[in-house]
C-alpha cells in the first residue's frame, strides 16, 4: 500500500490535517476572547459550514468533469490566502468579526471543492481501500491528538493568530503533494453548458437515492447535525473552560483524537461482514462526549469520554468511507460523495447558530444532556433500519451502466 502517490498523499492529507485540528480551539478561544461569546463562535463556524453545504454538489460536478485532483490544488491554494489573511489580521490586532466570518465562508466555499475529491482518490492510490482509509483516520487521530493541544499552548504563548499561520502553511503542503502525485489518466465526459451540468447533478442524485442504505444514514446525520455536532464546540467549549480552565479543553480533544487513533487501528484489522451495522453498533460511545460535558465531569472522567467517543467515531467513519468508496461506481463517485457530504454536514451550522441562543434559554448542560440521548437514539435506529443494517462489504466499486447522452451545449 505505501507506493510512492500514498505516501505523497499521505503526508499532504496529515500535514494538512494537523493544521485543521489545531484550528477549532484556536477559533473557539479567539472569538471568545474579543467578547463575542458562544454566538460568536457559532456564526463564525456556521459561515464556514453554510458555503461548504450549498456549494459541495457543484464541487462533485467538477471534480468529475475536471478532475478531484484539480479542484483539490485549487481549493488548498484558496485556503492558503484565507488562513493567511485571518492570521496578518490577528497578529496586527485588527480582527473584526465580519472578517472572521467572510474568511471563514470563502474557506468553506473551497473546501466544499476539495471534499469530494477526497472519496475518488482513495481508491486510485490504494487498492486495499478500507487499510488505507484506516490509516488516514489514524492520521486524522494523530491531528486530533496533537492539534489542540499544540493550539492551545500557542494560543497562550503567542496568540490564535499564530495558529492560523500555520493552517496557511499545512495547505501549502497539500497542495504540493497532491501536485507530485503521478496518477493514472482518468476518462473526463467533455461537457459543456447549463445542460450538462444539470444532467450531471440529475445523475449523481439518482446513483445517491437508488442507495437506500445511504440516504438512511443521511436522513439520521441531519438530526445529528443539528442536536449533536452543531452544539458540541460553541457549547462544550465554554462549558469546559468554564469549570476546568482553556487547558483542559485543549486537552479534552487531544484526548478524543487518542481514542480515534485506537479506533483507526481496529478499523485496519477488523473487516466485519456488515460494516455499517459494525459502525452504528461502535458508535454508541460518541454520545459520551456531550454527557460527560453536560454533568461537568471530572477531568479524568471527561477525558475518558472523549477518548471512548473519538474510538468510536473513527471505527463509523472507516466503515461509512470504504462503504461509499467500494459500492458506488467511480465514474460517479465524487458527485454522490458530494450528495452525501453535503447531506451529513447540512444540519450542522443550524446547531452551531442556534446552540448560543438555544442555551442561553434552557441552560447548555440540558442542550448537550439532549444531544447525549439522541446520539442514543440515532445509533439504534441506524441498527433498526434494514438496509443499513445488512450492507455487505464489498471489495471495489461495480461497473457504471452505459451513460444517456447528454446535450453538449447550453
């Protein structure tokens, strides 16, 4: 598995990763600190989030027509400026809110054409997809280990805008590896046109909903999104600092990237005959997190929480991956990858902005003690749905029908 394009990638992915993991504590302290409190950091993560849903179909699209590796190079190089911009404006001592924000929606604009890509290279580098998928979610853990923490500690020594320096330089890195990689030529439809582009999109959702187990998990992932992951950082941050000090948020999410790195490990090894039944079935253990934060647990109890919960996500996140990557054909892979990315994060930015309001009505412990039980609820109607629960693994994506043709001009 390590030839030469996996080892670039994966160096580019991991670099690229860290710089993302030390990001959200970076983003959580510095909006709090210039006043804006939990809305604050909700409407600056939101606009991150709100471009990434509405523009992630259009990157699927060109991801296929154009190539992922294109618009992956692309994306970084935009990431770059981004990043670069909030980190001049931080260490000048200029940061006003509405440049946070309009940096953040321009960075979520480019990442909503990096995404996509991401599901269709795995299978051109790699030919054990689930190994390798496994082993970018332990890169992904090692970010999470490390990124907080190192966040947190230089946002105390020299401030968030160091941090968001940094983020600029890891995208730098991205970008190159992904551009010394020597992939083999990839056949591209040469359409043109409003025409095309809609056929495209009619053709990537009709290969998302003939997939009843996908859009299952979807339809679950958009009450998720907004009971569960849209709450955890705008709320669990301010929680956390405010009982335990900055330190220990840090700390907390370096704790669930430790358990995500055990979860990567066992994803490499254990290929269940049901994948997504063998996920759902792990995931119970993510809605510790908010439980743990929600009764202000001790600080060893709060960091076994997370690990337990990082585990747990890690060991879905293998399963759900290799599932999309080794069922849907590649012809299509990204604009379906687009259908479901955008599906899974779309309830999220509407948890983050309403989570500061939400919990200055009814307290953030009840608002994050209820997201611990729908996570409950989620995981075990993810085991009562049929298709869900009888995916059988497969090996590598089966082949696309002959196309329709399609109009070749507007």
């Amino acid at each position: 598995m390590w030839t030469r394009d996996f080892r670039l990638y994966f160096a580019g992915r991991a670099v690229a990763l860290l710089g993302d993991g030390m990001l959200p504590v970076a983003v959580a302290l510095a909006v709090r600190d210039a006043g804006h409190g939990d809305s604050g950091v909700g409407l600056v993560l939101a606009s991150w989030m709100t471009p990434a849903v509405a523009l992630i179909l259009f990157g699927g699209v060109f991801a296929d027509r154009f190539g992922a590796r294109r618009m992956m190079i692309g994306a970084d190089v935009v990431r770059v400026a981004t990043q670069a911009v909030v980190a001049y404006a931080l260490i000048s001592g200029n940061a006003p809110l509405w440049l946070l924000v309009a940096m953040s929606a321009v960075a979520g604009g480019a990442a909503a054409m990096f995404q996509p890509g991401v599901a269709s290279m795995v299978p051109l580098i790699a030919a054990d997809v689930q190994r390798a998928n496994g082993v970018l979610r332990v890169a992904d853990a090692g970010a999470q280990l490390l990124g907080p923490a190192l966040s947190a500690t230089l946002v105390v020594l020299t401030g968030p805008g160091t941090v968001y320096a940094i983020n600029a330089a890891t995208f730098a890195v991205s970008a190159a590896c992904l551009l010394a990689l020597r992939l083999p030529p990839v056949a591209r439809a040469a359409r043109q046109g409003i025409a095309s582009m809609r056929h495209d999109l009619r053709e990537g959702w009709h290969e998302f909903r003939s997939r009843s187990w996908m859009w299952s998990v979807i339809l679950v992932w958009v009450a998720f999104g907004i009971l569960v992951f849209g709450p955890i950082i705008p709320l669990g941050s301010g929680l956390i600092t405010g009982y335990l000090g900055e330190n220990a948020y840090g700390w907390a999410m370096s704790a669930m990237g430790a358990g995500t790195v055990l979860g990567g490990l066992v994803a490499m090894r254990v290929r269940p005959d049901r994948p997504l039944a063998a996920g759902a079935a792990a995931l119970f253990g993510f809605a510790l997190i908010p439980l743990s934060i929600s009764v202000q647990a001790p600080l060893p109890l709060l960091l076994a929480a997370h690990a337990v919960g990082g585990a747990s996500w890690a060991f879905w996140s293998v399963m759900w991956a290799t599932s999309i990557q080794t069922q849907v054909p590649r012809d299509v892979l990204n604009r379906v990858s687009a259908y479901e990315v955008a599906g899974s994060i779309m309830g999220i930015p509407i948890g983050q902005v309403l989570a500061g309001p939400v919990g200055g009505l009814v307290g953030p412990e009840l608002v994050l003690g209820t997201s611990a039980a729908v996570g409950v609820a989620g995981c075990a109607l993810l085991l009562l749905l049929r298709p869900i629960r009888n995916l059988r693994r497969a090996t590598s994506p089966p082949p696309l029908p002959t196309p329709t043709p399609v109009p070749t001009t507007a």
